[in-house]
C-alpha cells in the first residue's frame, strides 16, 4: 500500500486551503522554491550533527548535498536540519551528558516540523544513538547515514588507531621508552582524514550494530568516510527515504525484537565497545522492545568474536575491514547466530541483504571455526559490588587477570586519582585492585570516560601494563585493559562501590560473571549508615535536569520521562 500524497504528514502544512497554510507556502516561495519543487512530495528532513568542533563529521556539509541529490532524484523535497553536534573530543565533561539532549532535540524536531521521513547523519559515539532515539520516539520513516570511520593512522611506519595508540604509546611515553619529539610527531599521523575513529571503538560499533539492526543500507558501516562508495552511500540513502515515506515503512512496521538481538549480536561478535550497552539498551526501551544486561551476556556467550580489530588485541583497523569485505561480509560470516528474517531500511530481509557477501581476507574477517575468541568480547558480572550489574570486555584484557583477588586502592574521585596515581608511595602492586568512585551517570555527571584509569607510574617502570580496575565510568570505545565499568548502582547514590576502602579484597571472577566485595555484612552495614550523598554540585540548567531524570547504567542512561510512555500526539496545525 503506497500512500497518496495528500496522505502526506507534511499536506497538513502546505496542502491545505486556510490562512496558515498560505504562510507556509509563501515562505516556500520566499525560499526560491516554486511550487514545482515541493508540490505533492514527500519532505525529507536531514538531520546534520556537523559542525566545525566535530572533526569526525567534517565532510558532512558536503554529504548532506549528496543526500539532497538522492531525495530530489526520487521525487522529495529535502531540507537540511542542523541537530547537536555532540563532538567527542571537545565536549567537556563527557559527550555522554548530551546524548539524551540529541535525542530530545531530535524527536522534538522532526514532530514539530513539516517533514514526512529523515535521514540521520552520524556516527562519532553519541550521536548515532542519540539520533535513533529520538527518531525512534518521533516514528516517522527514518534511515541512519553513518559518518564512515577514518583512513589508518600513520606513523614512524606503524600504523596508528585512534584512540587506542594514543593510550599505548602515551604508556611509552610516562615509562620513557619514547621521546617527547616522537609522541609529538604522532599528533599529525594519528587522524589522516574526517571519518569516526578507525579502531573497532564505539563509532564503528554503533555504525555496524544500526545496519544489524536494520537502520541504515546494506554495507554503510563499513565504507571509510574517504572513500567514493561513501558519497555513493549518501546518495542512495536519500533515495531510498523517498520510497520509505511512500511505503509508511516506520520503526514500528520494521523493528522486531529479532532487530535488537541481531543488533547485540553483531556487537559482540565484533568485539565491539563497552558503550554499545547502555546505548543500545535505551535504543531498544525508546521502540518498546525488550533488553537487559543479561540478555547481552547470554548472546556473548553464544557467539564467537570474529574481527580481528583493534584494540581487542588484534591486528587491523577498519580500512582493513572494509577490504576484507565490509559489514555485509561480517553479518555474512555470523549469519547462523542472526536472526535473518528480521527486516531493515531496504523494505527487505537481511538474509536478502547480505546474500552472497563474501570475506577476501579471512584473517581480518575470522573463520567461525577459527575465532579471535570462542565467545564475544563483553561479559556482564554482578555480585555483592555490584548488584545491578558491571560490565568488562575480556577480549581486551590480559587474560592472567580475569580471575583475580587483590586488595583495594581506592580513590574517592577523578581529581584523587590524578593527584595521587603517580606519588611514589602510593601502596600499589601488581595485584592491587585500583577503585574509581564517583563516575557515574550522577557522579561524573554523564559517566565519563574515566573507566580505563592509568596504569600508576611505578608499574608502568617495573613492566606492568595491564591491572585490575573497577569504576562506575564507562571507557572509551578505543580503550583495553582489564577495566571493569558501568557498577550499578553507582557510588554516588549509595551502591556498594560506595563503601569499598582501602586494603578490602575485591574478588574478580569473569568465568562465574562475578564481582564481590571480600567484606563481612555487618561491617558492609556499618558503614552504609556512616555513608552520607555528595553533595548536589548543579543548581540549574541542562545538567540539573539531567541529574533529576537520568537512570542509571543497567537501564541505559536515559530520561525517564523519554524511556517509556505512549507516543507525544501530533501537533496542532493553527
Ligand atoms: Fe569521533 Fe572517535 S572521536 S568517533
Ligand atoms: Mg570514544
């Protein structure tokens, strides 16, 4: 059934016979558009994060033209919508805080205006989420257009991924093994194009886990952002948005609980980032579809890890992904643990979509006989620390530690850690446990990157490069290490992270998916009653706003006045 134009969300605006819609038009007009242009036609609105802080989405000014190319060609009329630029690097204190206002911008601007379906330009970390969730919300037809990840690093003949060798060579540098000359040449080899991070970090994670789960074209999550397939891909996906508005095909009509299992899926078979949890858990609670932390720890266990990425201690970066055969080939390679009757964007199935997909270098692309791991890259562990859940990618971290009991050294914040971290006396072994406190959704505000805490110097210099760390931070998509992230409930509303002090044992066991505070109960109870709220740090504001509504990690982070509730009603036309 194709809808007649007159069915149209936007003929509410400019199809009418009254004096609001004469404004409309005559703002058309005032604009240089002739009826012509716009009469009859599906309005496609394309929503822009680029901006001139947000390095990763520099060519985006140039794809959103690409984008109109596609949506004229197809018979629509395009309108570029400049949305939060949510930029990774610059935004202080974490990205993470503006997500939910991505979303919320997003959703609210797509309801109050005269469009009928958008195209979504994302890809560094937050925005891809933030978009499908308010695009969710919104449920209008909606295809994302992901930013493509970078070309290789390059550097001194090595290649470079970003993020990841930024941390490992910066471990060099504090141990003294480069010079400050080479760690500054770096600079200029690390980030050769525009494109996402082209470590298997969170862009690329979100990039290929929105196509598993239908919401972006067949092979976009691999195409490198310089790469001429990519202004192709702009092309066809405004294209394709047309025929989407024409055929009514929404999120709802789509998006299936096998959509958000192959989502999962396809993450943990990529090895993909810590951060895709939270994320995709509010992307599934925005479409009503179900998924907990012990959903995504029941797939991990069934699917083998097959990239062979940075930085779970594989070799390549996603350049060499996309000529191992790209995101079809991968979802190609784990088909027998997706569901392929789920539905994406093209209107098809994605056994169709990736039909015939093929690996030209399987080792990049593993065998799944012969994987990187036997299971996925992230496991969740709950335990007296952390009753709501903590989650740790065990593809990234030194295996020796994965079982583990050491002693605490505990440091109440961020600014404790640093001051204290490289001290000389600082009481630390190879087996100390190091314990960051107030990081999460509450305390950092917005969850910082901060779960990847420095190895101390005086263990970078005996060798060590790898130690136990447990925080309610998340970590960068980039980041390794055996870093436990994401406890719940977080230290600053009272959760048992709270109450860990120095010299406590804390017992990590990633086979059993425990993690557990070695402390007795009645102590434990002691001294909760002794434990007082940090004080409230913002009066007014998005981050007051943000600190009364948000939930906390296991829950994914969102609003809840977004997560749930029926839909908004359409606006009023007067
Ligand atoms: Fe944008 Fe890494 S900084 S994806
Ligand atoms: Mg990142």
């Amino acid at each position: 059934m194709r809808k007649r134009p007159e069915e149209l969300r936007s003929h509410r605006w400019f199809g009418v016979d009254d004096l609001r819609a004469f404004g409309h038009r005559s703002r058309l007009a005032q604009m240089g558009f002739s009826d012509a242009d716009w009469a009859g036609k599906p309005v496609i609105g394309i929503l822009n994060t680029w901006s001139d802080l947000s390095p990763c989405h520099a060519h985006f000014r140039v794809r959103a033209e690409e984008i109109k190319r596609g949506v004229w060609q197809a018979g629509g009329f395009p309108v570029e919508i400049p949305v939060l630029p949510v930029t990774e690097q610059y935004m202080k204190p974490t990205s993470m805080l503006y997500r939910n206002l991505l979303a919320l911008e997003t959703e609210e601007l797509i309801r109050s205006q005269p469009v009928d379906g958008v195209v979504l330009m994302g890809g560094c970390d937050k925005t891809g989420p933030g978009l499908i969730m308010g695009a969710l919300s919104a449920g209008l037809p909606a295809i994302f257009f992901p930013a493509g990840a970078q070309l290789r690093g390059h550097w001194r003949g090595k290649t470079l991924g970003s993020g990841s060798d930024a941390w490992k060579y910066h471990a060099e540098l504090r141990a003294g093994n480069i010079t400050q000359a080479q760690w500054k040449d770096m600079e200029g080899g690390m980030n050769r194009s525009f494109g996402v991070c082209m470590t298997a970090g969170t862009a690329a994670t979100m990039m290929l886990a929105a196509e598993a789960m239908g919401f972006s074209l067949p092979a976009s999550a691999g195409i490198p952002s310089a790469d001429a397939g990519h202004p192709r891909l702009a092309t066809d996906s405004g294209r394709r948005i047309v025929e989407m508005v024409w055929e009514d095909w929404t999120p709802a009509a789509m998006l299936t609980q096998a959509s958000v299992d192959n989502a999962v899926t396809a993450t943990m078979a990529f090895g993909g980032s810590t951060n895709a949890i939270p994320h995709l858990i509010a992307m599934a609670r925005r479409a009503g579809l179900a998924l907990d932390l012990d959903r995504f720890d029941a797939i991990s266990r069934s699917v083998p890890l097959v990239a062979n990425l940075r930085p779970n201690n594989g070799s390549y970066l996603m350049e060499d992904f996309f000529y191992a055969g790209g995101s079809r080939a991968f979802l190609a390679r784990i088909a027998p643990y997706l569901d392929l009757d789920a539905r994406t964007v093209t209107g098809r199935t994605l056994g169709e979509d990736i039909a015939g997909a093929e690996v030209f270098n399987p080792d990049v692309i593993r065998p799944l006989e012969d994987p990187i791991q036997a299971e996925g890259g992230l496991a969740v562990l709950r335990g007296s620390l952390a009753p709501r859940g903590a989650v740790i990618k065990h593809s990234a971290a030194d295996p020796r530690l994965l079982q583990h009991t050491g002693p605490a050294i505990v440091f109440e914040s961020y600014d404790d850690m640093n001051a204290r971290l490289d001290d000389p006396e600082l009481d630390v072994t190879p087996d100390s446990v190091l314990v960051l406190k107030g990081a999460g959704p509450l305390g950092g505000p917005g969850m910082p990157e901060w779960g990847m805490l420095p190895i101390p110097k005086k263990m970078l210099q005996a060798g060590v490069r790898d130690m136990v760390r447990i925080s309610d931070a998340r970590m960068s998509g980039t980041s390794y290490g055996t870093c436990i992230l994401h406890v719940a409930p977080e230290s600053h509303v009272g959760g048992p992270l709270a109450l860990v002090r120095d010299g406590d044992l804390i017992r990590l066991d990633t086979e059993g998916r425990r993690l557990d505070l070695l402390v007795e109960a009645d102590e434990l109870e002691r001294r909760a009653s002794a434990w007082a709220p940090p004080p409230r740090r913002y009066a007014r504001g998005y981050t007051a706003l943000f600190l009364d509504r948000v939930g906390q990690a296991d829950t994914g982070v969102d609003f809840d006045f977004l997560e749930h509730g029926p839909p908004t009603p359409e606006p009023e036309i007067h």
